[in-house]
C-alpha cells in the first residue's frame, strides 16, 4: 500500500509544482476586427481565487448571436427607456438592437441593415424630455446606416438615413448645437471621412469632410467658454479637430497636427480642469509615439502634459476623468494593454501630469476598455472597476481595485464567459431596487458564424447613493458626448423658522425665528422679504424678525418669508431662499366704527381709523358726505341742513366695507 501511494504522489507531483493555463489575448486589427492569440504559461495565473461570491441576477446571462469577426466595443446602453424606474439594457449584436428587461426577458428588438459595434447613444431630444435612441451601423461590405428610434424601437419620421452606405463605425453624440432646445446627431461616415451634424428631422445642420479616417466618437462641449458649443474629433493619422457647434467653421488653433501618434477608439473627453470657463481636450493615442495628454481649448499641450505610453505600448483605451471629492480637483485614469506578464497597466493622473499615489496599478493582463468609477464597498472612498484584454479557462475578468493601494476588492475578478476586451463594465441600477448592479458584455471569438455573445448582470448588493457613481458608462454618460461637468459647490442657505402671526385691529403680525447658521459654508444672511400670496410685501433687515401687514385685504391670505444670502460667487444679486414656512390666516376683519348719536340732530360723530373713508348717502341715493376720517379717529359732523330722514354711513377702508343706518330728525 505504501508503494502504491508513493507512486501516485509522483504521478501528481509535476502538476502541483508546474501547473499551466491557457492564456487567450484579444486584440484588434487595421479593419476593427477582434482577433486573438492563445499560448500555454507556467502557473496558475489567476492566483488565489476570492471565496466571496457576487452572484448574476436571476435571468442572466443573456446570450445573444454576435458578428463572427466584428465585435462589440464600450460594451451596453443603461437607461429607463419605458419609464418604470428600472434601466433596460440596450446592446446591439450581429445585425439587431435588443433590449432586455431586468428580468431577462426581451422588451423589443430592431433589425438593423449592417453590423453595429458601439452601443447607442440616448438622451432627451427636446424640451418635453422625450427620449430618443441613435444606433450606428457599418460592416463589410459597407452597410452604414444611422437609426433614430423612440422608446419603442421604432423608426422617426426620415430615418434611418445612409451616406452612400459608408461605415459609420463609432459612437453618435446627442447635443444641441444651435441652442434651439432639439438636440442634434453628431457622427462620422468612413471612407467618405465626413463629420456630420444633423438635425432630428434628418436634415443636415453642417457636414465638413475631415484629412483621413474618422477614429473616435466625437465629443461635444463649449470649448472656449463662448457660449456655443464645439464639436472634438480626431483621424487615424492622429490631427485632433475641433469645430463651432453652430456653423461648423474651424475653431482657431485647430486643427492640431500629430505629434508622432495615432487614433484609434480612443475618444477624448471634454473637462473644464482649472474653473476658467474653457475645457481642456483629455486623451489617449498609439503610433509610433503613443502618449496621454491634455490639451487646452487652443489645441496647446497643458503644462506637464503629454506623458508618454510607458513601453512605447499602443492602446486603444478611453480615459476616465472625476472629480472625486466634489472639490473640482479632478483625477485623470488611462491605461494600456499588457500579457499574461505582472507590469504596470493602469495610470492615475493629477492634472498636471504627475502620477497619483498608490499608482500605477500592476497586475497581469492590461485593459482597453472602460474604466469605472464608484464607491462599491461603502467605505466613503471610490474604487476602479474594469475589464481585461485576457481570458483564461475561456473565462474573461472584471475587475475591481482599491485606490489605496490594497489591491483587488473582494470578490473580484468577476468571470463572465467570453473575452470583456474593448467592453468592460457599465454600471446602473437594473431592477430598480436602490442597488447598484454592473452589467458586461463578453464574447466568444471562434470566429464562426456559432459565436456567441452574453450579457452579464451582477448585483453588487451596495446603495446607489453610497456608490456615488462618477464615471459609469462608456465617455462617462449615454449621450456620449464625453463632457465632464465641474461639481456644484454646495452652499447651505438655511430656512426661517417657526413662521407664526396674530391679527390685532386692522393688522396681520408676523413672527419667525432666525434660521441656523451654524453649518459649514453658509453664506452671509442680509435680510428677510416678506410674501402675501406670493406677492412681495418688502424687506426686513437681517436684525428684525417681525413684520406688519397694514393693508390686508378681507379673506384667505397665505404669508412667506424667504431669506436672502449674499451671493458666495460674488455677483451683485443676492440668492433668495423660498421657505415651506407659510401659513393661511382667516382675514375677517371689517371697519370697525362707532357712530352716535342715532338719531342725532345737529351732529353726528363716527369714530373710526383714519385710513378709512366716511361716505354718507341719503334716501334718494345722494352723497351727502364724503370725506376721509379724521386723524385724530373722531369725526364730528354737521347734519343741521339735512333733511330729516334715514342715511346710510359707509365706513369703506383696506379690510372692506361697513354699512350702517341712522336717523336724522333736524
């Protein structure tokens, strides 16, 4: 027995100390076309495997039929097409936009002429807010077609239209161009080499025709703070352009010539770094001298700015830009593809070009494809999330890091079926339950028409208000414009308190407390506006916290009072602050009088407020006496020349009108 087991453990031994994985390494070619490699490594490359488990949600994965040699980049569409307060999942595949609900079942599906590689592009079309989905298409042979759907998948009115078939191979952008309130379809046609701007009605806004191939999705934003927006565009030769959103003219200092690099994919993401009011142009290149860079709305590199590409390595990857701490001080992520090998592959940069602590990320197996950020451990500080250029054991990876240095967050690598190359991760909130969920697309590459592709949905089991997702999606939102707005600085402007009144004679009083002003960055309190129904009253100084209506009319009145700040940005208006403090008072009140004596003879005296007017009539309807109230409250008046008879006394002021009869006996 001790001879046997001794020979079965020298059997076994070889594949505990030199165990092999088979490694697969995507990449693409001249055309867009995915192709890999696969070769056998010593050891076990995925090392120690998590035991945490994240679990796909019931229905998925999804799998679909995909292209055998043009696959699918930047991954899926999240939005609430349908208005349930769940995100559909939007993903073309082969010839056919689908759209699965979040329980797997498919809502609707729209064949489409030509293959579609990005995902499409949705936004609100109009100031009503309607929704409207843009899907490319291209291929071999040329196919090209743009679609312009409602939420239902169906064609708007003169689309899909064609340019003479050409392959439009990357991403639409949805913008409004000449500020007209309708949002305009930006897209590039290849071979023809146009940039396009149309309108939704399928009519052109502007086309110019660009030196070379078309290479990156175009990116929209007001460059150079003028108040219009400009468009962003790069060829494969690598000559970035930027153009006015409105008439399509050349922006000055563009277009930019290369300088030893090329475009492919990588699209540039638009980001006012320094508060100026003009964004800088955030990008990543390959060729023969591939770099990250910054550049200025002018086209000028930013100081610090390019880095080149460690190892002169290509790299299709788009760059993540965020402004982690609401502060405006943005970090800028790039990365590169590398092999089975452990070498830096993941770059966090300040914006002037100085690498972030704790990076660059080293691990096995580099990325071009969408990097995520969020806070997925709930632990206040924010996490990348990102695919791979690697399968292993026909597995591709997902991944999660920490910022600090700890590495991989537990539970991850995720490992759907399939390569996540040029996908990676998009994140949102599938079911609509508050939590966050991360949804990729993976594929097969056989390359035969038995390709298949799967969506992928994992929940993530954390809130989406923890996660505080800044950069989720592929160019960071599904209009694909690739704008990074600068973070609102959040001022505090605190509420009144207690609003209260009472009604005294003719008067409304009014009485509130001070609002606190303890909190951090409240800004100067200058006074307190008065409302009756919404109409201002006037003002108190920021000291005095009553006020008196004098001239409040008879019936129902709601009172406000807003309080007004100084202006933290310095502008001459103060911000005013309306208050959910407000109260309905009953206002029953009438002239009140005394009129005596009754009957009189000589004289009459009325005593009443002097804002009220006396009026007197006599039987036939005649005015005997008009006159306001005397200031002293008591009127004497002489009715010696009067006819005998009984008047009517009309005591008439703000608060209404008193009618009373007496006799006069002369």
């Amino acid at each position: 027995m001790k001879a046997i087991s001794l020979t079965l453990l020298t059997l076994l031994l070889p594949v505990f100390l030199f165990s092999q994985t088979l490694v697969s390494r995507a990449y693409l070619d001249d055309e867009g076309r995915v192709l890999s490699e696969s070769y056998v490594v010593d050891g076990d490359l995925l090392g120690n495997r998590n035991p945490d488990l994240i679990e796909q949600m019931a229905g998925f994965p999804k799998k679909v039929p995909v292209h055998p040699n043009f696959k699918n980049m930047r991954n899926v569409t999240l939005a609430d097409i349908n208005g349930d307060g769940k995100e559909e999942i939007l993903i073309p595949s082969m010839n056919t936009l689908r759209v699965f609900t979040w329980t797997g079942e498919l809502l609707w599906s729209k064949q489409l002429t030509g293959t579609p590689i990005y995902p499409p592009s949705v936004a609100p079309m109009n100031a009503l807010g309607q929704l409207g989905i843009i899907q490319v298409t291209g291929g071999v042979p040329n196919n090209g077609r743009v679609y312009y759907l409602d939420v239902n998948g169906n064609d708007k009115d003169g689309w899909p239209v064609s340019f003479s078939n050409h392959w439009i191979i990357c991403a639409p952008s949805i913008a409004d161009l000449d500020n007209d309130g309708t949002k305009e379809i930006i897209f590039q046609t290849r071979t023809s080499n146009n940039l396009h701007a149309l309108k939704t009605d399928g009519s052109v806004l502007w086309s110019v025709t660009l030196d070379g191939t078309p290479a990156v999705t175009p990116s929209v934003g007001d460059v150079d703070g003028d108040g219009v927006k400009d468009v962003v565009t790069a060829i494969s030769s690598g000559i970035i352009y930027a153009f006015n959103g409105m008439t399509g003219n050349p922006m000055p200092g563009f277009p930019v010539p290369s300088d030893g690099y090329s475009f492919s994919y990588q699209s540039p993401l638009l980001v006012d770094l320094d508060g100026a009011g003009q964004l800088s142009i955030v990008g990543a290149t390959h060729g023969d001298a591939p770099k990250y860079f910054v550049r200025n709305s002018n086209g000028t590199y930013r100081p610090g700015w390019p880095v080149p590409v460690p190892g002169n390595s290509w790299t299709y990857a788009p760059p993540t830009v965020v402004d982690m701490t609401g502060d405006n001080e943005f970090s800028i992520f790039t990365s590169k593809p590398i092999g089975e090998e452990v070498a830096p592959m993941l770059f966090g940069f300040y914006p002037d070009g100085t690498m972030m602590n704790n990076f660059p990320i080293v691990k096995s197996g580099g990325l071009e494809s969408v990097i995520c950020v969020a806070d997925i451990t709930s632990d206040g500080q924010h996490d990348l999330i990102f695919g791979s250029n690697l399968m292993v054991e026909n597995q591709g990876f997902i991944h999660a890091y920490k910022m600090d240095g700890s590495g991989q967050i537990a539970g991850f690598p995720l490992r759907p079926t399939g390569f996540t190359f040029m996908n990676g991760p998009t994140l949102g909130d599938v079911n609509g339950d508050g939590l966050l969920d991360l949804v990729s697309f993976s594929y097969e590459l056989t390359f035969t028409p038995s390709d298949s592709a799967y969506v992928n949905v994992y929940e993530l089991m954390i809130p989406v208000d923890q996660a505080d997702v800044l950069f989720g999606t592929y160019k960071g939102s599904n209009d694909r414009t690739g704008f990074i707005p600068r973070s609102t600085l959040v001022v505090e402007y605190p509420s009144p308190q207690n609003l209260t009144f009472s009604i005294n004679y003719l008067d409304v009083d009014l009485f509130w407390q001070l609002p606190d002003l303890s909190g951090a960055g409240v800004p100067d309190l200058t006074a307190f506006n008065i409302y009756r129904d919404g109409v201002p009253l006037g003002g108190v100084p920021a000291d005095i916290l009553t006020f008196t209506d004098f001239d409040v009319p008879e019936g129902v009145h709601t009172y406000g009072v807003t309080a007004v700040y100084a202006n933290p940005a310095g502008e001459s208006e103060p911000v005013e602050v309306y208050v959910d403090y407000i109260v309905s008072a009953q206002m029953l009140l009438k002239p009140t009088a005394l009129i005596y004596p009754n009957p009189a003879s000589g004289h009459l005296t009325i005593e009443t407020s002097p804002k009220n007017r006396i009026t007197i009539i006599n039987m036939l309807g005649g005015v005997v006496y008009d006159q306001k109230a005397s200031g002293m409250n008591i009127s004497r008046i002489n009715t010696g020349n009067w006819e005998t008879g009984v008047y009517t006394v009309r005591i008439s002021g703000v608060n209404g009108v008193l009618n009373q009869r007496v006799s006069i006996i002369n």
